[in-house]
C-alpha cells in the first residue's frame, strides 16, 4: 500500500470537497470525520466549478480537485459514470451530459437501449466507475478507482436509485440498483470501491 508523504497528511485539516452538489458533499464529510478531517464544499467557498474537458474519469477528477486547491487547503473530487462494453464504453465520461439539460435518464437510458439494438449487440455487461483524486496546493495528486460490474436490463426496473440505476443489474444480484434501498445498494458500488481505496491510504 502508498504511504501518504508527511505534507499530505490530512488528520486535523480542513479538506475542500470539489462538488457543488450538497448530498455529495454531506456523504463525503460523514467519511471523512472519524478520520478528523473536515470536509467543507467549493461552494461554501465560493469556488468556480470548472468545465469537465478530459477524456478520461481520472482526468475530469483530477481537474476538478487541483482546481478547488486554490483555496490553499487540499481538495477531493469525483468522477462517476457508466461504461456499456458493447458501445465501445459509451456513455462513460458523458454519462450525466446523455440526459440532457433537463437530465432526463428516462431518455438516456433509451438511448442506450436503442444504440445497443442498432448494433445488434448481444453482450450486455456493463461497469460503473467512480474516480475520486485527491490533489494538494504543492500540485501533488493522487486518484482512486472503483468499479461495480453487471450487466443491462431492459424494461428499467425499479423507482429507487437515480440515473442509469433502473438498468442495471450488478454482479451476483437479482435485483438491479434501481430495486434496491440506498442502504443495500451502497457497499455494492463504485463509489464505495474508491473510498475504500482512498481511507485505506488516509489511514
Ligand atoms: P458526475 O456527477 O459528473 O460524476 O456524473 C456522473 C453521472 O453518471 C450521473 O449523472 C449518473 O448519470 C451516472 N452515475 C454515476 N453513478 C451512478 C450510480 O450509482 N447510479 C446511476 N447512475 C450513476
């Protein structure tokens, strides 16, 4: 396992979380507090939420976390969506941009419906990704990968959940993300993935 350099350590400090997004910054600050880290959000500090021009989830996750370290405290960030390996890992990066302004996923997972039937496609496995970075004012970063493997329904099944939930299946289950409570479904994603990767180097 990485060891954190001394000037990273975080127990003590003050971490900004890069999302102007309340409910991502509440579950990260709930992680990161028996840790002693205190997490604040880009917006309480009024950060600009830079625009996602990478080609990759550790790329958009990266700028966005050195972005916020203008604040001169360290900073966290991530980037999350779904790859579909028969569209060549589409939507990924686009994940969020397929359901429009209106961030209609009705429609986006239509789309992906519709695409793997142009193509005939008859392998439906899918992954979710989350990359979490962790950059610091010297311009030191760090990034941390989870994946949650499945495969695609189609009807979408289920009301919980949100984005392209209804659609998949993970690994090992019967029901897809979108059947299942917040609680079941957290210890099986991608998100939970990466943090454990991350605390385990915080630790
Ligand atoms: P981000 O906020 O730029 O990371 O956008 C990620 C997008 O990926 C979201 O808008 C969702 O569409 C999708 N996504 C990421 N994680 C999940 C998940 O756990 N369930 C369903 N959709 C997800």
């Amino acid at each position: 396992m990485l060891i954190m350099p001394e000037q990273h350590e975080l127990a003590g400090r003050r971490l900004v979380v890069a999302s102007h997004n309340a409910g991502k910054v509440r579950e990260i600050s709930a992680l990161l507090a028996p840790l002693g880290i205190e997490a604040v959000s880009a917006a309480a500090l009024n950060l600009p939420e830079p625009e996602e021009t990478a080609l990759t989830f550790e790329g958009n996750a990266e700028l966005k976390a050195v972005a916020a370290t203008q604040s001169g405290l360290p900073s966290l960030a991530d980037d999350s969506g779904l790859e579909v390996m028969a569209l060549d890992g589409a939507p990924g990066i686009y994940s969020a941009r397929w359901a429009g302004p209106g961030k209609d996923f009705a429609f986006a997972m239509q789309r992906v419906h519709d695409e793997l039937e142009a193509k005939g496609a008859r392998d439906l496995s899918a992954r979710f990704v989350c990359v979490l970075a962790l950059a610091f004012p010297d311009g030191a970063v760090r990034t941390f990968r989870g994946e949650a493997n499945g495969v695609l329904v189609w009807p979408p099944r289920g009301e919980k959940g949100f984005g392209y939930d209804p659609i998949f299946l993970p690994e090992g289950e019967t029901r897809t993300f979108g059947e299942m409570t917040h609680e079941e479904k957290l210890p099986l994603t991608h998100r939970a993935r990466a943090f454990e990767k991350l605390l385990a180097a915080l630790k």
